[in-house]
C-alpha cells in the first residue's frame, strides 16, 4: 500500500496553472475540496478566501481574469482600500507555483484522504492598480530583468571579462533563499529566563542533536517541505534552549529549544511564496506533535532572538540554456566580487535608511536588534580578510557568501530580517537598491579592484558613489572592535523604534526615490505601509506593551516576610523608586507611561518614540535592580 505522501498531490507548476488543465487535475482530485484566493496586504498577512472546488469548477476563468472579490477595507491597505471604496479584486499568479494545504485532522469520505485547499497565490487589484506584495516583488523582478539586460549591452565590459557575451543573455534570474528561525516549547508553559541565559552563554544548544517529539515533529516538517518541491537543505538546532525533561510516560516536557530550517534557493517571488508556505507546515507539523511555535523575532528577553536571513544573488540565463552567476568575479583567486556585485552590495548599504523600513517595522523586530545576540545593528557588510577565507563575520549586516569551487555560490547573506518580515517587500526594496548600485557600478567603468577600493573606504574619505562621513566594511566584530559612540560615527546611528525607521522614508528622500524608481514602490504604496506600520505600533505600545508592564511593574513588591538589612532596604527603595516613575501619577508629576500615552493620543510620534526608548531602559533596569533584591533574602 502506497504511503499517504504517495497519495497526495502537493503543488501545480507553472505550466498547470491553465484553467483547461486544472479542471481536469481538480476533477481527479475530490479530495481537494476548497480553492483559497491567496493575496498578501502589505502588512504581510495572507488572505484564505476559502471557496468550494464545485463553484471553482463552475466558472474557472473568472479566477484568472480577476473577477473575484473580496472587502480590502478589512485588510492592511489603509488609504488605499477604505470604507466607501473597498473593493479589491483578486488576480491569480500563474508564474509560480500553487500549493495544496491539506488539513490532517479531516478526512475525505470518499477517498479517505485529507481534505485539500488548492491556496492560489494572487495579485490584489484595487480599481485597476495592483496594490498588494506580491505585485511590488513581481514589478522589481521585471523592472530588473529589463533594465539591467539593458545596462550590460550598453556597458559590456565586466560581462566580457567573465565570458558572456551581452547578446547570449536571455534573462535576469532573481536568485534568492530565505532561513526560518523559531522557538518551540511545551504549550503552557513559561521559560525559565535564567536558565536560558546561562545555557546559551556556555553554548550548550547549538547544533545539539534533537531528540523525542522534537526531533519527530522536525523530522516531519522537512519531509513534507520535500513533498512540496521546496528542497529543504538542513534542519537544525539553533543556539538558544534548555534540555527537556523526561516525564513519567517517558515523553519529553518542559521543552523549550530554537531550532532553523533551511530549503533550496528559487526566483525572488517563489522564495517569499516558500516562506510563506514554510511556517505554516511547521507550526501545523509541530502543534499536531502537541508542541507550540512561534515565529516571534523576539520572544524572550535576554535570549537569542529568531531570525529570517535574505540571501540575495542574480544570475544570467543563457540562451544555450547554461546559467552564470553575476556576481562571481571572472578570477575568483583575484577578486572578491564581479562589478555586478560590488555595485549591488553597495546599493544595498548607502539606501539602506530606506530598505530597512521594509525590513524591520515592528517592535518585536526591533527588541532582536540588539547587540551582543548574533543580530545587526550596524549599517555594515563583510566580505572576508582574504579572497581565500570567506566571510563568516555575525555581527554585520550583510555578509557575503562564496565558495573557491563553487561559482554559481556566490550571494549576500541579509542578517536583518526575522520571520515575520514581510518577504516580499523586503526582497523588493532590497533588490531596488542593488539595482541603484549596480547601474553606478557599470556606468563607471570601473574595475572590481577600484570598486573594493571604494567600498572598503574608512569615515572622510570622499567617494564617487558611497557617502564620504561613512564606512561600509568591517571584517572585525563591530560590537568588540568599536564601541557604540564609534559604531555610531562610522556606519550611521541606526533606528530604534518603528517611528525612526518609518521616518527614514522621509529623512532620506532620494533614498526613498531608489524604491519609486520603475513605480516598484509607489508613492501609495508607501504612504498605505507606512500608515499601516504606524498604527500597528500605536496600538501595540498603548494596548499591549503598556499594560504588559503594567502587569510586571505592580509584581515586583517587596517580601515582608523576609529579614531585611539595610542594603536589601536600599535596593528595594530604588526599586520602589522606579516603579512611581513609571507608573504612578501624582499631583506634581505625570509618569512615564501617562505621558506615553498622551503622546500617542495627541499623535506626537517623536516623543512617542523617545518615550518608549525610555520605558524600555527603565523597565530593564527595575526588573534587574528586584532580581538582586530577591537574590539577597533569606
């Protein structure tokens, strides 16, 4: 009897997504019940509009035209799709490929299979705008197969040195691969905030072999991944986690580890599909294991955040059919990178003000940037101390991958994002940006040799491209080698909160008017995203983070059973001190977290943000000041 992955139909290429042939595959298939519209808004939430396969089956073509809709108004178009005029149409996507998510828990009765819903990736269309993710990443990838096929017939010389003649390219692949993070744990339960700390100090997790529900529910995760067509290439422990303990039934509780899976690199627009398809069958692999993840970028203080690296690369397809990487320099023993790569490398660092915006616009995103856990803060790239020893520099922004054997290898590995970034866009701006460079890099003439020169420039030295007050390279650890005064003076003094980063767009206009070029970001779009990211932090600051705190601040009080000495009296003074100045209005004084609000209320996003930056350093400061306390009595 033939294993039920066997059974199971898991994607449609391309070349099926044709109404004619997906009757028939459908009319095969009854267990595939449903269809679902699947459009992405631009605060990367995806739609599940789940319509039965018979009604589908009626009138496919109308799902191809872009004649099924849906209420916008209830998705994050703000600005765009309102409440008087909130109609969105869904287009369907034919250039990648479908998925089939099946649900386990519900069985077919006719075949005794789970029931399918065939999720039909789809360009939101508002009047007759494509105003969704998916259309932004699907405008880069034209825009640069277009303009840069364009740029080397007009400046052939780097392509010449490489030995691919202008005339022979048929197309510009977007090559491109995105990591998962996440933490899984036992449902329920709480982590021990201490434990985890000293367990990833003494590196006692990473690369650990996994064992019990965990290493099944993993195990699981990536066959299915195989199944769909994504290629996982590795599954792994990450650096954070405690060791589970065994109960009585001899199965593993208390779990809490962090664990990475990987998966083959595709175009840029089915990398952020695999993405998307990715966390939904693990979270489900691991739930029906009766673990929980979470994709949170942060969700532990004082512990390794999750991340969701980029790794961004372009190729040529030839028309002989062969493929050639554009970034790989024509003499890998000699240079690092092609003069495609150096100028798309530093595309991505002099407009990253403007990119970062659409990487990282959430107060979770930015609770994981921070130094000292493996995260990015700098605007900074590493490529290597020696053409011979490639990068493997954690503490940068983006690192460059190569290998000496391995040509069509070489890429940039983009340390920022986490896993709930929004793909799409991320890969776009990101893309956007190496285009700005790499147009530089060509119209120059310039040799890869003079364009390290350039890049590997320290702070006041004058640069034709790259800003004269910054440096772009740093082969050291930056958090080692340099403290934050001088981080700050020499890559830039990065944002802090999503108000800082989403003031950028303004801040840095021509930056900004790198991701308008070619109307990829248009100026809507850009408006609606960052209204949307705005009120997204509002709202979480005044009703969840505040009152999250709150909630800690009225916890910490002080043991009257314990026997106290005078120090355990000062500590506790200064704890008690902190937690007035943080929540405790008086006649005379208005606490930080009332005045938080007001801002909020009166729209004052500055001192919003400067608010915020406060509370945080208060409340880590309260809570370590009541765990020396506590430490302290008998």
């Amino acid at each position: 009897m033939r294993s039920l992955a066997a059974q199971l139909l898991y994607y449609i290429t391309p070349d099926q997504c044709k109404p004619e042939i997906l009757k028939k595959i459908l009319h095969q298939r009854p267990e595939i019940k449903f269809v679902s519209m699947v459009g992405v808004d631009l605060g990367g939430n995806d739609t599940d509009a789940k319509i039965p396969t018979a009604v589908f089956l009626k009138d496919a073509d109308k799902f191809f035209r872009g004649e099924i809709h849906t209420d916008g108004s209830s998705v994050v178009l703000p600005g765009i799709a309102t409440l008087n005029d909130g109609k969105v149409d869904f287009e369907a996507d034919t250039s990648v490929k479908w998925f089939v998510d099946y649900n386990y828990e519900h069985l077919d009765p006719q075949t005794r299979l789970p029931v399918g819903t065939l999720r039909i990736p789809s360009f939101l269309i508002h009047g007759t705008k494509r105003i969704d993710s998916r259309s932004v990443l699907r405008r880069v990838e034209e825009r640069v197969n277009r303009e840069l096929i364009d740029l080397i017939r007009r400046h052939p010389a780097s392509l010449l040195e490489m030995g691919i003649m202008p005339d022979q390219i048929e197309e510009i692949l977007l090559t491109s691969a995105t990591e998962l993070e996440f933490w899984v744990k036992t449902p329920n339960e709480k982590a021990d905030i201490e434990q985890l700390t000293v367990s990833q100090v003494l590196q006692e997790q990473y690369w650990k072999r996994t064992k019990g529900v965990v290493r099944t529910a993993l195990e699981y995760s990536l066959l299915l991944l195989e199944a769909y067509g994504l290629e996982p290439e590795m599954g792994h422990k990450e650096v954070g986690g405690v060791t589970a303990q065994i109960g009585q039934d001899g199965g593993l509780t208390h779990v809490m580890e962090q664990l990475e899976v990987t998966w083959r690199y595709s175009s840029a627009l089915q990398a952020a599909d695999n993405q998307l398809l990715a966390r939904i069958v693990i979270k489900e692999a691991f739930r029906r294991h009766g673990l929980e993840v979470t994709f949170m970028a942060k969700p532990m203080e004082r512990v390794a955040g999750s991340g969701g690296h980029a790794h961004v690369g372009l190729s040529a397809k030839l028309k002989d059919g062969s493929v050639r990487n554009l970034f790989t320099p024509a003499d890998l023993s000699k240079d690092f990178l092609s003069p495609i790569g150096w100028g798309a490398l530093m595309g991505i660092l002099k407009n990253y003000e403007a990119i970062g915006a659409f990487i990282t616009a959430s107060n979770d995103a930015f609770n994981r940037l921070q130094p000292g856990f493996e995260a990015p803060v700098c605007i900074v790239a590493s490529v290597g101390h020696d053409v011979t020893l490639p990068s493997r520099n954690r503490t940068v922004l983006v690192g460059l991958i190569r290998e000496q054997n391995n040509p069509a290898a070489t890429r940039f590995e983009v340390r920022s994002p986490n896993p709930h970034s929004n793909n799409y866009l991320a890969l776009a701006a990101l893309y956007q940006g190496m285009l700005d460079g790499i147009t530089y890099a060509l119209t120059s003439g310039r040799t890869s040799a003079e364009l390290e020169r350039e890049f590997s420039k320290n702070p006041g030295e004058p640069a034709v491209y790259l800003e004269t007050d910054r440096a772009y390279r740093s082969e050291e650890d930056v958090f080692e080698a340099y403290t934050k005064e001088e981080r700050d003076r020499r890559f830039g003094v990065p944002p802090a909160t999503v108000w800082e980063t989403l003031a950028n767009l303004e801040r840095y206009p021509e930056k900004t008017a790198v991701l308008t070029a070619g109307d990829v970001f248009t100026k809507q779009i850009i408006k609606s995203y960052s209204l949307a990211m705005l009120n997204q932090w509002m709202t979480e600051l005044c009703d969840r983070i505040l009152p999250e705190n709150a909630e800690v601040i009225r916890s910490l009080s002080r043991d009257e059973q314990a026997v106290h000495n005078a120090l355990d009296e000062e500590r506790w003074q200064r704890v008690h001190d902190l937690r007035c100045r943080l929540l405790k209005d008086r006649p005379d004084y208005t606490s930080l977290f009332t005045q938080l609000r007001r801002a909020i209320a009166e729209k004052n996003y500055s001192l919003a943000s400067r608010l915020q930056l406060e509370i945080d350093a208060e409340m880590k400061k309260v809570k370590q000041l009541y765990n020396e306390y506590k430490k302290n009595l008998l």
